[in-house]
C-alpha cells in the first residue's frame, strides 16, 4: 500500500537508527524529509502510527521536540509489500523492492518460500463452470517471444506452446513426423521440398494459416536475422512457390540433410504475415503482439508474468487447462541454490532442476533426453601464445577436469570428453596419477618451456556462465596462466566482439537436433581456425549436409571433433544432466526430447 512506501522511504532517512529506540524529532524535519507538507507529514504519521508501524509522542512547545519509534522491523514491512505487489500481478517491482530497500537475506528467503507456495495447480467453480488453471515458475527472465530473436531456454518454452512448425520431432529425436504440414515429399537429390498444410489451422487472431504465412516466415528469417541461428540453413534456399494455399514447395541450393531438422525447430515456427507486417520488429517484443498457431495464446504479460490462455480452435485439440501463469523468477546467486532446491519441492511442475532425497513417492522425477555440454573453443587466429599448440595443450591440461568437477558439484554433472560418446572421461589434466597441485607445477613448467612469458589471456563468455568462467579463471591461475574474463550479451557473443578473445566458453544442447546445433557451432568456430583447419571442417560439413546415412554423419562428425580435440582447439569440460519433477497429482505428463511439459497435455485429479 502507499502509505507504506511513505514508511519505507522514513525509515530510509534514518537507517542507523535501532527498532524500538525512540529519536528525538519535529514533524518539520520528518516533512523535509518525505518532501510533503507539515499537514500531510500530521496524517501520516497518524496512520503509521494506526497500523502499529511507529510510536509518536508529540510535545509542543517552542524548542520541544517531539519522540518517533519504529516499531515494526523494517525486513517485515518490506516482505508485506513485496506479497501484496506479487499478488497485484507486479513480481518484477516486488523483488525489486526487496533488492533496492536493502532487505537482508533472510527477509528475501521468507519471500521465496511464501512465493512457492503461490505456485501450482488451481481449479475454481462459477456454476457448473470449472476453470484449470496451473501457476507456473520459470527461472530467469523473457526478453522476447518473436521466433525469430530467442536465445535463452525459457523463451524457447513459452514460443513452443505459443507457436507451431511444418514439422515436429519425436520424443526419441528419430522420426519427423507432421505437424503443420500433414505430409511432404522430395525430389531425387533431395533440392526441392514440396509440403501440404493442414486445412483449417488458425492463429489466434482469427485469421486461418496459409502457404504465404510460411514463405513469409523463411522470408522473414533471412530478412530479420541474417546472422541469426541456423542461419545457414534459411540463407541455402533458392526460392520458394506457392502453388494454392495449402501448398508450398521450397527449393535448396544444395542438398541439406538436416533440413527437416531445421523446420522442426523453434526458430521456424510459423508467424502470421499480416500482423508481422504491420507491426514491423515491435512483433513478439515487449510492445507488439505474440500470436502464433499453439495450444495457448498470449492472453497479458508484464511485471515478470505472463498469463497463458487455452486456444479453443487449436488443430490437434483444446488444451485441458484453461489458463497457464507463468511467473519469471530471478536467478539468485550461485550460493543460493541449495536453498532454492528446498523451495521447489512445492512446486507441481518442475523444469531443470535437481532434488536430492525426494521420499514418500511425493515427487516422481523423469531425467530429460537432453543434455547440455559445456566446452571451450580457441581463438587460433588471435596473435599470441596460444598460436603456439604445445601452450594449447599445456593450458588444457590446466583446466583440471577433476578439480572442475569437484568445484561444481552435483549429481547431473560428469566429465566429457565428446559430442557423442558417453563414457565420462576426466579429462587430459586426471590421467598421470598425481596430486592436483604437483599437476600445476609440473604445467607451469611445461608452459615455461613452451615459451609462456606470462601473458594475459582474455575468456569470454555470456553472463549466465560467469560462475563457469571464474572457476575456469581459479584453475587457469592457479597453473601460471593469467586470465581475464569478459562477460557478453547472448547477441554480441555471437558477432564480431568475439573475435578479440582468446578463449571462448559456451554450451551446447545435445537433445534431438544435436546435428543442427553442431553444424552450427562448428560454422561459428570456422571463423576463427587456421586456414587449412577451416578448409578441412567445411569440406567434412559439406559432406555431412549431403550424406542421407545417419550413422555416416556420425562419424563425420567424430571426425571434426577428433581433429579439433588433437589440435587442443576444443576443450571439453563436462555434460550437465537436466531432469523434470511432477507431483504424482499431475497428469498427462508428455515430455518433448527437450524435457518440456507440453501445457497442452496437462490435466489434474
């Protein structure tokens, strides 16, 4: 409430002062101190003092000054307000509030445990009218639902149950089955794809989906997001016909093997021409419309929630949930998830989560299919030390794989040691036998040796693995090797900044476009290998695109990250296994290859 902000920002003028210690003072000097006039600075103080939050013992009388208490700590105020903003709908202001007014860590650990309480599944009766609804929490923030500008995992789960592709991939990631389009067909060397739409498919403004929606949408992609994700792909069509409505046939450059891949993927989904058009980029941002053809539409977002609503004239069924909220949480510091793993028990449905010691068959956890590896690539053109390969491979076995892992912790955390095998592997820096710190005497000398003066080397990364790249720091440095770490937006991270580091760190999601996500970052990493390195993985890729034989491509694969690895330019650290919890009264829990819960399939006892 108002009137409690008023209090905030007195308390704020006096923040040494202890609760309970009456101060000397005149309601003159309280007003200059709110900016309000003496009879305003009278009212308030009459309802502080109402609501129990001061004592005020007023003395008049030329030279007299008046006693103020504070009755209420601050930390409590502060966590009301925060829950009456959060149940108005504003969580954004509310854990801003907690962050700006200086709220202690215990006052913001009470939020979040009132907060997980807040979440879960709701059913209400007006009649015989029952509405479902499931408020859902998602960590981190949304920056944008246009398809075509998603970066982060989150984004991506709200554009897939808000938007549709031509196709869609099984749980297993093997079969391309349809979606959109209800069948497909290609010609003799795989150049010319031809697809037939459903009929009847409507977006969520009304208007029902044709073949120009989705030559617009591939359109729009090269337009929109010329460097963008899976760029390559959209950028390798020649041209694109529309014989009627309900068909489309799109012709290639080039034999593309991982084309349907491509198609199934967020990045494709299919967008509405006409309001795309007229909204220009404010499409899917903050100002603009989000409308697809999914299970749900955007029915009001702001403040850190996002309201989903059940679409009825979805093609493949209305949703047995009504309305979906989800509720972006800020991420905490690194030092702050076990506690948060504690909270989450609450919660119905979980995403990306690890909990330990779950008993009484009140959680059922499903381990996703997909697993995130991280890893580090170098920038073999920058002038330096690290031209030099036998500083590249001193500095990977620098980068202790057993000290990593033992610095990360964790049950979903192992040593990798590819994009594909599975077999855990410590890495280059376990395998002598030795103690961790003779390791990083031994390649200090090796780096020595190698002619190391000792120069600084530049890590870049994106912020949301900063806590990765000061561990990296930790073990770099503690075997001679100066580094420092740059943090850069996903979208810079991707351009031309880049190119001024010397190592870069990143992750790749290896679920069932590991082909696609592959191709991609070994394009990304072409830009800065030697000539003959660059030559060699473009032919290989130009190979893979035209091989038909899955396993083919495999070992085509295999093959540019064994020379790669040799070469000491890409460094793997470890895979990361996501997992998804649900409560035992959720049901028609379908999980897509990702480890999504599709919203649509969700219903409760």
């Amino acid at each position: 409430m108002k009137i409690r902000r008023h209090l905030f920002q007195l308390r704020e003028a006096y923040p040494h002062v202890e609760d309970g210690v009456p101060i000397e003072v005149t309601t003159a000097e309280l007003a200059e101190k709110l900016d309000c006039t003496h009879r305003n600075m009278v009212l308030l103080l009459k309802r502080m003092t109402e609501e129990g939050w001061v004592g005020w013992t007023a003395k008049r009388g030329r030279g007299n000054r008046s006693l103020l208490t504070f009755e209420r700590p601050l930390d409590k105020l502060l966590l009301e307000e925060a829950e009456e903003l959060a149940m108005r709908g504003d969580l954004q202001s509310a854990f801003e509030l907690l962050q700006n007014k200086g709220a202690g860590s215990a006052a913001l650990g009470r939020f979040q445990q009132w907060l997980s309480g807040q979440f879960g599944f709701r059913s209400t009766l007006d009649g015989q009218r029952r509405t479902d609804s499931l408020r859902f929490p998602l960590p981190g923030a949304i920056g944008s639902l246009d398809p075509a500008r998603i970066h982060f995992i989150g984004e991506s789960h709200l554009v897939s149950q808000l938007f549709d592709g031509l196709v869609r991939v099984d749980a297993r990631g093997e079969i391309v089955l349809p979606h959109l389009a209800h069948a497909w067909e290609t010609n003799e060397d795989r150049t010319e794809w031809t697809f037939y739409l459903r009929k009847g498919v409507m977006f969520h403004h009304g208007r029902e989906m044709t073949s120009a929606d989705v030559r617009f949408t591939l359109e729009r992609l090269q337009r929109l997001a010329p460097g963008g994700l899976y760029n390559w792909v959209y950028h390798g069509i020649e041209d694109m016909l529309t014989p009627d409505s309900t068909t489309i046939r799109i012709r290639l450059k080039q034999r593309n093997e991982v084309f349907l891949s491509f198609l199934s993927t967020n990045r494709a989904s299919i967008v509405p021409e006409d309001v795309c058009s007229s909204e220009g980029e404010s499409f899917g941002e903050a100002d603009g419309s989000v409308i697809g053809t999914g299970p749900f539409r955007l029915a009001s977002r702001g403040h850190g929630i996002w309201m989903l609503e059940a679409f009825p004239a979805y093609f493949q069924g209305r949703a047995f949930l009504d309305r979906v909220e989800v509720w972006t949480i800020p991420l905490e510091e690194e030092a702050e998830k076990d506690r948060q793993q504690q909270e989450l028990r609450q919660f119905q449905v979980m995403h990306n989560v690890r909990i330990e010691g779950l008993t009484g068959g009140q959680f059922q956890q499903v381990r996703q299919s997909g697993t995130t590896c991280k890893f580090i690539t170098v920038n073999e053109l920058k002038p330096g030390p690290l031209r030099n390969p036998a500083i590249r491979a001193a500095l990977d076995r620098a980068i202790h794989r057993g000290e990593l892992l033992r610095q990360l912790s964790g049950d979903v955390i192992e040593g990798a040691s590819s994009f594909w095998t599975t077999e855990k592997n410590g890495g280059p820096s376990d395998s002598r036998g030795i103690s961790y710190e003779d390791e990083c005497v031994a390649i200090k000398q090796e780096l020595r040796d190698a002619g190391y003066l000792g120069e600084t080397l530049t890590l870049t990364t994106i912020p949301q693995y900063g806590h990765d790249a000061s561990i990296i720091q930790g073990l770099l440095e503690k075997a001679g090797v100066s580094v420092s770490v740059s943090l850069l937006p996903a979208e810079q991270f991707k351009g031309a900044e880049r190119m001024s580091a010397d190592l870069l760190l990143f992750a790749v999601m290896l679920d069932e476009h590991r082909e696609i996500r592959l191709i991609d970052l070994y394009k990304s990493m072409m830009q800065h290998a030697e000539p003959q390195v660059r030559a060699k993985v473009a032919d290989t890729l130009e190979r893979i695109l035209a091989e038909p034989d899955a396993s083919a491509r495999t070992r085509l694969f295999i093959g540019i990250e064994g020379l790669l690895s040799l070469r000491h330019s890409l460094l793997f650290l470890y895979r990361k296994h996501l997992k998804t919890a649900f409560h035992p009264s959720v049901q028609g829990i379908s999980l897509e290859s990702l480890g999504w819960v599709r919203f649509r399939d969700l219903w409760f006892r």
